[in-house]
C-alpha cells in the first residue's frame, strides 16, 4: 500500500479549486442572461454555501467512519458530474437553464464539503506541531484556484463558446478523480475506532460541549464573515470612491482579488510555519485578527479619480492607490493567517476518531457565514458604505482580543503525534 502523500491530497485540492474557480465568476452573467433576477442570482450564489453549511460535517463524520480516501473519490466523482450539468445548463434557454444551475450548484455544494476530508486527511499524516503550516496549503490551493481558474474560464469561452468553462470544469475534475484514484491512499491507520454516529444537531452541540472548540468554531464563523462581506462589496465600493465606469471597475476587482488571492497564497505556503513556531498557534490567530480588522477600517475613505493602471501607479496623484493596495494586502494578510493557525489547533484539539466531524462542523460554521454575510453587507452598504467595513472591522478586532484573552496561555498541545508520517 502507498504511503499517504502530501503532494497528493495538495493536488486533490487544487484542482478541485482550479474547476470551482472557473465556473464561479460566470455565474452571476451566465444566470442574469438568462433573464434571472438580483435575488435569483442571490440565491444560486447561496445555494452552493447553503449546502456546504449542510453537509460538511456529514462528510467529516462520514470520513471517520470509512475513511478519508473513498469519501474524496466520490466527492470529486460528483464534482465531476455537477460541472458537466452547469456546461448542459449553458446551451439551454431560459427557467429551463436556471433550474438546471441551481440543481448544479447544490450538487456542487454538497460535493464541494470535501475540503473538511482534505483537512482531516492532511491532519492524519501530519505531527502536531506541524499541522498549522500543512493547513496552508488548503489555503495556498484556494489561491492557486482562483487565480488560474478564472484564467481557464476565459480560455475555455474562447475556444467552446458558453458550454466551454463548464465542459472544461468537468474534465479537470474528471482528471483529479484519476490522480486521486490512483495516486491517493488511505491516511486513517487500520482499525482506528471512529465516533459514535450522532445526527447533526447533537454534532454541534458536541462540539460546542468542548469550551476551546466552540471558541475556535466562532471565531471561523466571525473571520469568515468579516471576509465575506469585504468579497462582497470590494466592487461596489471602489466605483464609487474612483467613480469607475462599469468595465473598469470589472477589470479593478479582478485585478484587487487576485492581488489579494496572491499575497494570501504566499502567507500560507511561506511564512507561516516560522510564525507558528515563533508564536504559537493561539497568538498568531489573535493577531491575524487584529491585522485584518486595521486593514479592513479605512477602506471606505480612500478616494481617487484614476483608473488603476501601471502609469497610474507611478503618476503623481496615484497615492490613493498605492494606499488601497496596502490595506488590501493587509486585509489579505491578516485573513491568511487566520485559517492555518485555526485549523491545525481544532485538528490537535479534536480526538483522533471525531477529527474529520470536528472538522467538519467549523468548516460548516464557515459556510454559514458565506450565507449570512453577503445579506448584511449588501442592506448595510446600501445605509452607508462604510458600515460594513467599520463593523466587520470592529468585529475583527474584538474577536482577536478575545481569542488572546481565552486561548493565549490556556491551550495545552498535545506533545505526541497521532498517526504521523
């Protein structure tokens, strides 16, 4: 039998991240060309983080019970089939093509709450003291995806037309199942007991029974938020304060979130292990709080009237810009150095044989905050821009005290590694 690879499970995710971020930026135009209105495209965007809110801890469960291996093939197997519903969706017209995105990105969803198993798996094979800087790079391949993703989304149009992100989304999910397949084993040790099977509201409760868990679990929950609501109204925002025109304030998101999508994947495939190591766990999560929420204050105050490009960024009168690349790094920053931490001391904390549902149920409160943080951003920025920047903010730096308040100094690492490679 091949011995668990690292490698492995960081390129089950990122492909599987590289098919998720082709076809999310299309979503939006793919919908409202078919005649769907604001709050139907709201509502498939939700649907995917509705269900992965649903079924996350399922599949951690699930995974401690049979193992981390088949729950990831038949995950990916269904990612495979939900984009090639997407591509058929693409050549349909009208309520036809919006009830079969919406069928595709609830499908998508439930298999998408794989991330959890990949967590777990990387958990299994991975000391404790070691398990932060691994959680990066979850993180790193969510960076890679969505940056090459969108790239392969254009790549993919211009060659097939509208069925071509999703027909190409498909295949790569088709080619990750083959590497997972063949080059994936099993990480849980044989005969590992697993958890008593419980539904899910006695999951939670469960978790939430653990004082340290529950804190991580809300602290995920408000990070993610805060986060959520920065993704949300990035747009909005910088064309009202460069009073942008439509196309370039298209071009100026991108361009601001893969910016970011960068500096985040450096975080956390770099640095991090040597911060984790110099901090601990507990600091570094209180401090990434902290710096997101410095970052995340001012951004509504920073005003310019030049679209951003190259000659712009050198022109006298470009500082606002330069200004706003630096907050965005911080804020892109502060949410890096968030995850790892979090996920590798809820990975320590968590028993061997509940892991994957421990897991499961943060990634789960993740998930929720995806849901409810669009809705609050959306109804707070149309009251005043700055609000959702100001409270998130706020909420950011609170949190982060509170978790140096309840976590520095209190939480004890186990010093022997369970399973590890």
């Amino acid at each position: 039998m091949k011995k668990p690879s690292l490698l492995a499970i960081f390129l089950t995710v990122f492909v599987d991240l590289v098919g998720f971020g082709i076809v999310l930026p299309l979503l939006p135009t793919y919908a409202h060309s078919f005649g769907a209105s604001g709050l139907v495209v709201g509502a498939l965007m939700a649907s995917y983080s509705a269900m992965q809110f649903l079924f996350a801890p399922l599949w951690g469960a699930w995974s401690d019970r049979v193992g981390r291996r088949p729950v990831l093939l038949i995950s990916i197997g269904g990612n495979v089939a939900s984009y090639a519903l997407f591509a058929v969706a693409s050549t349909m017209q009208g309520s036809l093509a919006l009830g079969l995105i919406l069928a595709s990105r609830i499908f998508a969803g439930i298999c998408g709450a794989n991330i959890t198993v990949a967590q777990a798996y990387i958990a299994d094979i991975t000391p404790p003291q070691d398990r932060s800087k691994r959680m990066g790079l979850i993180g790193m391949a969510f960076g890679l995806g969505f940056i090459i993703g969108p790239a392969l989304a254009i790549l993919g149009q211009k060659l097939f037309g509208k069925v071509g992100p999703g027909a190409l989304a498909s295949a790569i999910c088709a080619v990750n199942f083959g590497l997972a397949l063949f080059r994936l084993p099993e990480s849980r040790q044989p005969g590992s007991a697993p958890a008593a099977a419980r539904g899910r509201l006695a999951h939670l409760s469960h978790v939430f029974r653990q004082p340290t868990l529950g804190l991580l679990v809300v602290v995920f929950f408000l990070a993610t938020f805060g986060f959520t609501c920065f993704e949300t109204t990035l747009g909005l925002l910088i064309a009202r304060n460069f009073q942008l025109s439509d196309a370039a304030s298209h071009n100026t998101n991108a361009f601001l979130f893969s910016f970011a999508g960068i500096i985040g994947a450096f975080v956390q495939a770099g640095p991090i292990g040597r911060l984790v190591k110099k901090l601990g766990e507990p600091r570094l999560i209180a401090a990434s709080l902290i710096i997101f929420g410095i970052g995340l204050a001012p951004m509504p105050w920073i005003r310019g009237h030049t679209a951003l490009d190259w000659r712009a960024l050198i022109a006298t009168g470009a500082g606002s810009w330069w200004l706003l690349l630096g907050f965005v790094a911080l804020i892109a920053i502060g949410s890096g150095l968030t995850r790892p931490p979090l996920f590798g001391l809820v990975s320590t904390l968590s028993p061997e044989n509940e892991r994957g549902l421990t897991l499961g149920v943060t990634q789960s409160a993740g998930s929720l905050a995806r849901i409810f943080g669009p809705l609050f951003a959306g109804a707070f920025f149309d009251q005043h821009p700055a609000w959702p920047y100001v409270t998130c903010a706020v909420i950011a730096v609170l949190t982060g005290v509170v978790a140096w308040h309840r976590l520095v100094g209190r939480v004890r690492l186990p010093s022997v590694a369970p399973n590890a490679a």
